[in-house]
C-alpha cells in the first residue's frame, strides 16, 4: 500500500518506510531521512516498526502516552499531603491563640449563687482552694494591690512599667500565655524590676465554656510559657472576664475548686477601674480609689487595646493613692499579709500581738518559685509553636498582598493591552498583508479518539479552505478511531498509523508526511468552524510570523465542571494572548489549533518529548529562533474539555508540569538578547507569575478570608475578597465582550473562586512537588462523550459515519 497524495491509508510498516523515502522537494518536508538524521534524538520521528515492536523498549518518555511506572505519583502526594497538614494545623492553632482573645470587661452576668460558699462570697479577694477547707483572705487596712492583666503588650505594658518605676511601685501583672509566648522580653523586665506575675490562661477564652482538659492546658501552658520567658512559675491565678469574689456563681465555683486541686490561688479584684471601656483619665482615677478607706485588689489592664488612658490614670492615681496613706504590695505580698492576718484573727481573745512585725515578715516570703529545667525547655517549644503559627499568619497575610498585586497589576496590563490589541484588530484598515491561499497541510494525531474523530476530519477537510491537506497519525489507537478515518472516504485524508510513541512523535511523523509548508496541528478531538483555517494561516502574509495560536472555545460548558473552564478559556488563555501577542512572547500555541510555517518547525527541529507541554515548549523554542507568534482570534476550534474532577485532575496536573519542564528547558532565555532575550524578559517572568506564583497563593485570600470573618470577626478580609472578586469580574466580562461571549455562565464565578480554584492551586501544588522530587509522569489520556462533534457545522456536520466493518475493508489490517 503506497502513500497517495490524494488520500488513502499507510500502516505502521509503510509509514516508516515513508519517512526515510525522498520527498519530491527537500524544502516540503521535516522528516526526510537525511534531516531526520540531524535531530536531537528527542525529536525525531518514530523508528522501524518491526524493531519497535520485537526489539528492547526504551522507558517511556516523561510525555508518552503509557509512559511511567509510578501510579498516581504516590512519592509526590505525601508531601503535598504532609504540606496541607501542616498548614492546617498551624493555622488552626494560630485561629485558638488568637481568636480567643477579647480584652477583659464584657458585660458581667451572675448566675445562681446556691453552690458557693457565703463566706466566699462575702469574703476577702485571695480565695485558697489548695489544702482540705477553702478559705479566702482579706487585705490588711490601708494596703492596695496594683493588678493588670491581658498583657504583656509590647506598646502599653512598658509604658505601664515606666510609671511604676518613677513612682517606686511594684505591680502584679496576670499574663496571657500567648502574649508571654510573643513578648518574653517585656516579661523578664517585669521580674527584674521586681514586679509579680500570675497566669491569666493561655489564649484568654472563656474557661466556663471550655472543656475540663482544655481548662488544664490552659493552666498548664500558661504556666510553662512563663518559665521560659523568665524562668519563673507562680501559683496566683486570675480567670479571664472576672471580677469580685461576689460575682462567683454555680458556673465559676468550680474552677476556683479545680484551679485549687492544681495549687493555684485565686486573685479575684475588689476594685474595677473599668478602664476597658476607655471612659476617660478623670472616671478611671475615680474608679480606681478603695471607697472609705478600705483596702482593695485594683484591676487595671495593660493590652487589650488602646491603654492610654490607663498609663496616663495611674501616673495621677499612684500619688493620690500614698497622700491617703496607703502603702503598695504586691499580690503574692497581700496573699502572705492575708494569711498571717488570718492567723491572727484566729489567736485566743487577750493574746497580746504585735501586728506590724508579723506582716512585715510577712510580706518577704516569695510565693514565685524558679521554674525547673522540665518547665523551661517544655515552655521554649511552646514559645517556639507560638512564633512559628505567627510567622505562619505574617506569611498568609503577606501573600495577600502578593496576591492583591499580581491581580491589579494583570488587570491593568490587560486593561491597556489587550484593550488595544482587539482596536488595532478591528480597524478597518487592519490587515497582516496580502490574502493567503497556499496550500495547507493539516497534522492530527489522534488516539482513541472515536467520539469525536469524523465531526473533526470533516470539520477541516470540508472547510472553505482552497486547498487542504489532512494527515491523520493514529497513534497505536485500540478502538475503532482509525477504522472511522479511514472509512469517511475523504480523497484529501491521509491515514497514517503507527505504534503507540506519544504525542511528540506523532506529529513528527505527520509533519514529514505533510506536503506543504505551512502545517497546523490540530488534537483528535477539536472541531474547526468553516473559516477557521483561512483565518488562522493569514498571519502568514507577514514572513516573520512562524506561528499563529487559534481561539480555543470550550464545548461542553452546561455542567459547572465546563462553565468554569469555559471561563478560564476565554479569560485565563484568550485574553492572555492578546497581551503576549502584543509583547512578542506568546509562550503556547495551543494543541487544539495552531498554524506553523515549515522553516520554523525545521529550525528547532521538530517537536521534542522532553516535556509533558510539548506544544509549549515548541512555541518557545520557535520564538527564540527568531520567529515571532501571533494571535489570531477569529480561527475558532471547539474543543471537549474535562467533565468529571478526576479527568480535570490528570490534565491540569500534566500541564502544570509540562508547563514548568518548558520554563526550566527555556530558563537560557532569561541570559539571551534579541528576541529569545525579549522572551526571557517577559515572557517566562509573566509565566512564572501568573501561571505558578498567582495560583499557588491566590486560595491564600479565600483562606484569609474566612479566618478574617469566623475567627478575628475582621471585615477588612471579606472587604478584600469582594474587591478581588470585582477585579476579576470586570476582566471577565471584557474579556467576554471580545470574544463575542454570552455574559450568563459568568453567574458562577463567585463558585469558581472557592471551588475551581483551589483545585487547581492543589493541582500545581503536587506538580510543584513531584518536579522537585524528580518525579517522571505519564501521559493521562482523556475520555472523551463527543461534545466537541455537536458543533460540525455545515456538510461537516452530514456526512455519513462508516460502519467498523466497512472501515476495516478500506484501512486494511489493524496493526497493534
């Protein structure tokens, strides 16, 4: 069986042995024998079928189809799996140590009473829990307690620290484990100058509304973040939104009861300064003063929010404080004053005692102890947990900006570029020169493609080309696909069929077998529209064009799988290409349609299976020889995209990293002048930044987002996410008015931004990691359902289909 010009079929021995035969002229063809001898190995066409067949087999290439041993790339998942995890983890940790804190002073309410004891109730602030009885204990007459708590706060609490110093005053401040954790420097100047410390939980939650275990490690780590921040422990606690022993009731007694099985003592305040409400210098100071003389534990805040007001009422209250008399302990001191003055309120009636030496000796005896060697490395991991979740959300929030700017950036270069490039286009004086109608040879490689392979042979064949050239490669197809060919009894169809080699090779195969000098390259399953072909080769009047993109479109776009890629289509690969076209640095011609001039395919020597992208790496390879590449909207092909996740999941997951194969192949440009340099300065960084660096953080803002609005109750983040939202609807809706789109499937792109989008950044995440692990992939091969034929227009769309029967009398024996 000879190849004939005129259509006709060629198994896989026969078209071998028409790659090496002469081509009647040695410009028409890639693939003669001596230029074939001259390609990198890589990219030349398939060899004998016979020694393919019987001889040793090479391991596939990262691009063939079958290719690979490693299913679902297991080495690549688990750190994918390890990184998500992670992130997950540190990010719910850093929503539970920072969510939970509100400054103290929300509206207080009392419950029942009937399980506390009255004389807890009625008694003194210090209530002791840890031995058999509880009891409380009362400051001595004219004695204060400074307290403040939510610190420490790297702002207010120094500012605090530098009143007390110039007034000769010791405080006592109930930290926040997590704030101890972030500023361990303002705790240790605390205890160097001398001040007390008592635990005030970790993360500031309401205890009441905390589990038992929860409640522990609140104690607990609290209690350790102190030894490492200061080497320190206490046994005083104070619980988070408390206030006087008389506003304890059935749901608070019982954690004064656990905290005491614990050793802690519970400092409640006896004198609120209701300085959260910021209500002014003047009512804090007058909050602040013990009514009648009388003793008091003063509560005070150091962080929590804006303190100023507190910083400025303590340097008035302190000397208003010692002009009536009082005198300042601390409240480990009004703990040990307490217990002795209980002690000798309990002495026999007529005992003869001198109060002021026993409270006075009193008051020396240190209730902080040095934390153990255990306590302070435990407490460093924990410091270290804490910066590492903080360092994690500085991270996420940076990348927002990132994000923010990379979309705005987009949006106005699109805006200006692509603006003008749809203007320049429809001037009325716009033309590329001189009507083109050359012959044209078409390459299909096509495997397994039966569903849509007659609506697309006709669909090309039948346009309204003068001449055109079909050569379809069936690359070792096991369904009907070559038998439906060669059965369509097309006379410009060629049916060539070889073993399977992969995509690369195939169009190698049908690029010699072509007889003219411009060749398009069009997939199995695209269906061109009657014009299509004279609209993509005109670029071609100009002789520096080697390379011209088609308008992909999307055919099956009813369910949301196709909407939302009929939307990436038309705004993510179309309008991109209006701006690459007019920078010169198109980095794809799509495999869908794409148009080359013969010249061009020979100076980079064909196409190359070193990537999984091979018509990427193709186009980049064409414009750094030199050529340019072009756009041209109007050659419309329709394509079937994915409709199940899993089948999205293996084409994007190829592409990203073919994709990234291609930049690294092409990385040299970055060094080159002329327009490989113009290439390395644009393009790849355009690449690297919207289709890596843009999709891997863009779920950062969705992220953000939610813990924004669920976790800190932040607007600003749904503010933010709206505004992207915006952005991104605006550009789709020009990029839709270009393209001559219906508006309607842009209803779900709020959907497309949680949903799509993170499918995809996970996608690009796992080709990122099986890229750095070295991971090779195999070609994926799509089920196809046909959509693509519902739009053969035209005698396209009418002729008949050949039976499998009939088709194998004309094609010949099947060859495996």
């Amino acid at each position: 069986m000879t190849p004939a010009r005129d259509g006709g079929v060629l198994d896989a021995e026969e078209s071998t042995r028409a790659v090496g035969q002469p081509r009647p002229s040695p410009e028409a063809a890639v693939g003669d024998e001596r230029a074939a001898s001259r390609l990198p190995r890589s990219r030349r066409p398939v060899a004998d079928a016979r020694t393919r067949a019987s001889g040793p087999r090479r391991s596939p290439a990262p691009g063939a189809r079958g290719g690979g041993r490693i299913p679902w790339l297991r080495p690549a998942v688990i750190p994918v799996v390890l990184i998500l995890a992670a992130f997950l983890a540190l990010l719910t940790y850093e929503a539970y140590i920072d969510a939970a804190f509100k400054p103290d002073g929300k509206a207080e309410v009392v419950g029942s009473q009937a399980s506390v004891p009255g004389e807890i109730l009625h008694g003194g602030p210090f209530i002791d829990a840890t031995g058999d009885q509880v009891v409380s204990y009362e400051l001595p007459p004219k004695t204060v307690v400074l307290t403040f708590d939510d610190g420490p706060d790297p702002e207010w609490t120094p500012q605090v620290l530098e009143v007390l110093a110039r007034h000769g005053v010791k405080a006592t401040f109930f930290v926040v484990g997590t704030e101890v954790a972030r500023y361990p420097g303002v705790v240790r100047d605390m205890v160097e100058q001398g001040h007390d410390l008592g635990v005030h939980s970790f993360a500031h939650p309401d205890l009441t509304a905390m589990a038992p275990w929860v409640r522990r490690l609140e104690y607990s780590q609290a209690r350790v973040a102190l030894a490492a921040a200061a080497g320190v422990t206490t046994p005083l606690i104070r619980f988070p939104y408390s206030s006087s022993s008389s506003s304890l009731d059935d749901a608070t007694w019982p954690l004064v009861v656990e905290v005491g099985q614990a050793g802690y003592v519970v400092v409640m305040s006896s004198v609120d300064s209701r300085d959260w409400e910021t209500p002014g210098v003047d009512q804090i100071v007058a909050a602040s003063l013990p009514p009648d003389g009388q003793p008091g534990v003063v509560l005070l805040h150091d962080a929590g929010g804006d303190r100023s007001q507190t910083v400025a009422a303590l340097d008035r209250l302190i000397p208003i404080l010692k002009e009536r008399g009082y005198q300042f302990l601390t409240a480990s001191e009004g703990l040990r004053a307490g217990q002795a003055l209980a002690d000798l309120n309990a002495a026999p009636a007529g005992t003869d005692v001198d109060v002021e030496p026993i409270l006075a000796e009193a008051i020396q005896i240190p209730v902080m102890s040095a934390a153990t060697a255990g306590e302070v490395w435990r407490g460093w991991l924990l410091v270290l947990s804490v910066r590492f979740a903080d360092g994690l959300l500085e991270v996420l929030r940076l990348a927002v900006l990132v994000v923010g700017g990379l979309l705005v950036a987009r949006t106005v270069v699109l805006f200006l570029l692509a603006g003008r490039h749809a203007r320049q286009r429809r001037s009325p004086t716009w033309s590329w020169g001189p009507p083109v109608t050359r012959p044209v040879s078409v390459v299909m490689p096509v495997y397994n493609e039966q569903e849509n392979i007659a609506a697309a042979v006709r669909s090309i064949a039948l346009g309204d080309y003068p001449s055109i050239e079909v050569v379809v490669v069936d690359d070792g197809s096991t369904d009907d696909t070559a038998a439906i060919v060669a059965g369509l009894g097309l006379p410009n169809v060629r049916l060539i069929r070889i073993p399977n080699g992969g995509k690369a090779n195939a169009l190698n195969v049908g690029i010699a077998h072509a007889s003219h000098d411009i060749i398009v390259m069009v997939d199995g399953d695209t269906v061109l529209e009657p014009d299509s072909l004279r609209q993509l080769v005109q670029p071609f009047a100009d002789p520096r064009v080697g390379g011209v993109a088609g308008n992909v479109k999307v055919s099956n776009r009813r369910g949301l799988i196709g909407k939302w890629q009929h939307i990436e289509y038309v705004i993510g690969f179309n309008l991109d290409r209006r701006l690459f076209d007019l920078l010169r640095c198109m980095p794809t011609i799509p495999g869908a349609i794409g148009a080359f001039r013969r010249q061009a395919l020979r100076d980079v020597g064909g196409l190359s299976d070193r990537t999984l992208a091979e018509d990427t790496d193709l186009t980049m390879a064409i414009i750094r020889a030199g050529w340019r590449v072009v756009y041209e909207e109007r050659a419309r092909a329709w394509t079937e995209a994915p409709h199940t996740l899993r089948q999205l999941w293996r084409q994007r997951y190829r592409w990203s990293y073919g994709t990234m194969q291609a930049m690294w192949a092409h990385r040299g440009a970055l060094r080159d002048s002329g327009p490989s340099g113009r290439f390395g300065r644009f393009g790849l960084p355009f690449l690297a930044a919207f289709g890596v660096l843009f999709p891997l953080l863009a779920p950062v803002v969705d992220v953000m987002t939610i813990y924004g609005l669920a976790v800190t109750g932040d607007l600003t983040a749904g503010l933010a996410w709206l505004a992207m939202l915006g952005l991104q609807l605006v550009t789709a809706i020009i990029a839709f008015r270009l393209d001559g789109e219906s508006l309607r499937p842009l209803w779900s792109l709020p959907l497309q931004q949680f949903v799509y989008r993170q499918l995809l950044s996970i996608i690009l995440l796992r080709s990122v990691a099986a890229a750095l692990a070295g991971v090779a992939l195999r070609w994926h091969k799509l089920q196809r359902t046909g959509a693509a034929a519902a739009h053969a227009s035209g005698p396209a769309a009418l002729a008949p289909i050949a039976r499998r029967s009939d088709a194998h009398s004309v094609a010949g024996p099947h060859v495996s």
